[in-house]
C-alpha cells in the first residue's frame, strides 16, 4: 500500500531498521523548489540558492547510492559523455612553484652558554675527546639559527647490580656486577656519548659504602672509558654532599659533571667541591622555573662557580606522568634564556630513564581487568623513553640521561637528522623549509 514520507524520515527510518538493501520496492516522489527573485537580486543572492541547490542535488545522490542504485557512477558517465575528465582523475602536470622562509625572532638576543664536560691530556685530563652543550640562540632545530652542537646521551651505570626492568636488564646482565665492564659495554656496544655512575651503594639503607670505597668505583670506571662521566650519588641528602666530594677528588682534572646540587642537598659544598677541583654542576629542581632561577643564581653569586660550569635539570616528568608540564616547564626557561634571562640560559639535561618508572613501560599487562591490551612490554618499554627524550628534545633539551639501548640508538637517529648530521639520498634536513618547491 502506498505510504507518503519525506526523505529525511526515509533516512532515519532505513537506519532505524538497520537496513542495508531494499529489492523490489519502488519509490516515487517529486522535488518541488520554489524561488522568488526579487527585483534587483545580487549575483551573491544567485550564488547562494545555486550553491544550496547543489547541496540538495548531492543530498539525493547519496539516498540513492544508500539505496543501491549507482548515482555517482551515473554522474561520472555523464561527464565522460559529453568529453568531460571527472575531478577525481584530474592530475596537474605540475606542481606551482613555491618558496617558503623563516622569520627571524627578534627578541630571542641572548645565548646559550656553552658547557663542556670532559678534558683531554692537553687541560689536564685523561679523556679522548670532551663534549660540548649549549650554545643555541633559537629554539632546537630552527632553521634561521642552526644548533652548534647536537644533543649527547649518557647511558646510567651503578655501582651494583640493582633491579631493572627486565627489557633493561636483558641487556647488562653479564656486566651488572662490574661497574667498569659495564661502562665499556655502554660505550662499545650501545654508543654512549658518555657514562653516568649512580654510587647508589653509598646510601645507608643499602649498603652505606663510605665515600673512600665508591671514589674507587669512580677511578675504576675512569680508567674502563674515555670518555666524559657524570658522577651521581644514592640520592640520600645527608650522604651525598661528602661522597661528591670524595669522587670529584679523584677525578680532579677530568672536569666530570656532579649530579646533583639541589636544595634538598648540600648545594652550597658541592658547589664549592665543582670549583675546587674543576668540575661541572647538575643544578636540580622540580618543574619549578623560579626555583630552578633561584638555584642558578645562588650556585654563581654563593658558591663562586662560572656560568660554564652549570647545567640544568628541571626534572623530568615521563610519558603519561606529566610530560606535558615538564616540557612547558622546559621551553619557557629556555625561552627566557634565549630573551635574555641569564639566570636561565644553560644547557638542559633530562633524566629520560624516569621513564622506566612509569607501568606502561614495564608491566607484563594492564592491572584493570577489562583493559585493552597493551602489547609486548619489550617494545613499549623502548618506545616510553624514546617518546619522552624525544618530547624534550623539541622542548630545547641538550643532555639526556638514558638506560635501554634501543632508546639510546632511535632518539640519536632522530635528534642528528634533525640536528643535519645524518643525510638522506640528496635532501638536507637544515634547509628543507627554504627550498623551492616545484
């Protein structure tokens, strides 16, 4: 029996109904449009009811494409009837020429410092090369003010074996119980640009080694490498001001960086330890920009240190656990340093193995009975720390302080490519956005 409807109660009535084909139905209506034109209508008025009309006329070609029937096709036929190429097919012989500059940030004056860490036999040390960080006077990899020195990874070292991830572990289980062997391995297998040694052993609810014993660890690690080290405490703010003190001893001459002056730790003697002996500092904060000011400030005008002897880490948040405020925190100070903020303008170091400390990046599985899966942790461990190092990498960091070497191997690839230090085929990364395209 016949039944009047419109087409939008056709549409939602098929979708009610969850229908997806209609056979030997008929359906028959008709389309009335009814246009006034007033006297002295305007060619955009014109415009507008023809561009509603096409609107109209795409809206019953999909009903009857939902209905089976090849409207589109039809249309297309048509067009190749009457001598017409569809838009679909058509393909520009070429591309319009274009070319495409950078604009230079006026305000960004200031640069900054430039931090080197290591000495070679000619300032006094035993390292083969040293390494230098800093130095910008841009954001990282902005065109119109290249980098004048790359990013640099050190990969964490400890003065015993400790518990790991197992996608970590994996990868120094033969060494683990020898901080110099493990050292090496860093360097030779997995491209360390240099080593941090965490004397984790010193803290007192371990094994509360004596600052004597772990500058032996620091010797011992020392002589395995050549290249630049960090030295880093348990963590404990009582004890670590003297084991810096002891280590940076040992190593006078070799210009290590001490991590860390903090001022939850004796900032003022490790402060005065790095200028004694020549090394550099690790002043660190807590995602706060006017603390990490304060620190700074304190460090040069309290302690006496010169201003390349700083590097900054205003901690790192990890993937899922505040990236998005570590990175903010990170691109505003290095902003204010660029804009002329000396208390701020130092290179930045990142603990990029905080990352292991998030459960994505561990755990066998989610703890929520009914969550998706989350895949073999054996790639998403890797893949936590590379998206956090590289996240913080575009945010101006300088120095990232890593543990998987997977990790280490992807965010060196990626920072030197960006950096302009690895070709591909004929293109180079540092002009890409001033090039002519054609």
């Amino acid at each position: 029996m016949p039944q009047e409807i419109d087409i939008n109660e056709l549409r939602e009535l098929l979708k009610k109904l969850k229908v997806e084909a209609l056979e030997n139905v008929e359906i028959e209506g008709d389309v009335e449009v009814e246009l006034e034109f007033p006297a002295g209508v305007s060619n955009s008025f014109s415009y507008a009811i023809g561009q509603e009309l096409a609107q109209i006329a795409a809206h019953l070609l999909n009903i009857s494409q939902f209905l089976g029937y090849p409207a589109w096709s039809l249309a297309e036929r048509k067009e190749l009837e009457e001598g017409q190429i569809p838009v679909a097919q058509q393909i520009p012989a070429t591309l319009v020429e274009e070319e495409f500059s950078v604009g230079h940030i006026t305000e960004w004056k200031n640069k900054i410092v430039e931090v080197t860490l290591g000495a070679t036999s000619s300032d006094g040390g035993t390292r083969k090369h040293t390494i230098t960080i800093g130095g910008e006077t841009a954001l990282p990899y902005y065109f119109d003010a290249p980098m004048p020195n790359p990013n640099r990874v050190t990969l964490d070292v400890f003065d015993m074996p400790i518990q790991l991830a197992k996608t970590v572990r994996v990868n120094y289980e033969d060494v683990m119980h020898d901080p110099g062997e493990w050292a090496k391995k860093a360097v030779k297998e997995f491209g360390a640009d240099m080593i941090t040694i965490h004397l984790i052993s010193t803290d007192p609810s371990i094994k509360d080694t004596s600052p004597a014993e772990a500058s032996k660890t620091v010797e011992e690690v020392l002589q395995a490498v050549d290249v630049p080290i960090v030295i880093g405490g348990s963590g404990n703010p009582q004890k670590d001001p003297d084991v810096l003190e002891k280590a940076a001893e040992v190593a006078e001459g070799e210009r290590c960086l001490l991590a860390s002056a903090s001022f939850n730790l004796d900032y003022v003697k490790i402060g005065e330890v790095a200028k004694k002996y020549n090394h550099v500092v690790l002043a660190w904060t807590q995602i706060d920009l006017n603390s990490q000011k304060e620190l700074n400030r304190k460090l040069m005008k309290q302690c006496g240190l010169e201003r390349d002897q700083i590097i900054i880490d205003p901690t790192t948040a990890a993937l899922g656990y505040g990236l998005d405020y570590a990175y903010t925190n990170m691109e505003r100070i290095r902003i204010a340093g660029l804009m002329g903020d000396d208390e701020l303008s130092f290179p930045i170091s990142s603990g990029t193995t905080n990352a292991w400390g998030a459960r994505e990046a561990w755990m066998v599985s989610s703890p929520l009975e009914d969550d998706s899966d989350w895949g073999p942790r054996e790639f998403r461990g890797p893949l936590w720390e590379i998206i956090t190092g590289l996240t913080l990498a575009l945010a101006g960091c300088d120095l990232f302080m890593m543990m998987h070497p997977t990790s280490v191997q992807v965010l060196k690839e990626l920072t030197n490519t960006l950096f302009g230090s690895v070709k591909g085929n004929d293109t180079e990364i540092s002009d890409w956005i001033t090039r002519l395209v054609s």
